[in-house]
C-alpha cells in the first residue's frame, strides 16, 4: 500500500510538473511572438520612412516629358 501511494504521489507530482512546464512553455512562445511582432513593425515603420523620404526627396527633380 505504501509503493502505491508512492506511485501516486509520483504521478501527481509529474502531471504538476508537466502543466506547470507546458505553460510555462507556452509563456515563453507568446513572449517570443509578441517581440518577434514588435520589432517587424518597428522594421516595417523604419521601411516606410525611408520611402517617405526618397519621395519628398525626388519630388522636387526636373521631369522632362517632351521625349
């Protein structure tokens, strides 16, 4: 009855173990996603600049359409 209840108390013991580490991985995914997330948009935002810039730059060059 002992072995048993050590048996028990060993597989309670891992399924504790097991949902605390399965959420505890699952924490760390969704960290991981939320600054994968952030720092593309942080990217995407600088991308953008960029082109906002080389359009107010060349905005202003002589065109000449009479070819």
């Amino acid at each position: 009855m002992i072995t048993h209840t050590l048996t028990d108390l060993r597989c309670s013991m891992w399924h504790e173990l097991r949902v605390v580490l399965h959420n505890r991985e699952h924490t760390l995914l969704a960290l991981a996603i939320q600054a994968f997330a952030r720092d593309e948009r942080i990217f995407a935002q600088a991308v953008a600049n960029n082109w906002e810039s080389l359009e107010a730059a060349v905005e202003d060059l002589p065109v000449d359409l009479s070819r």
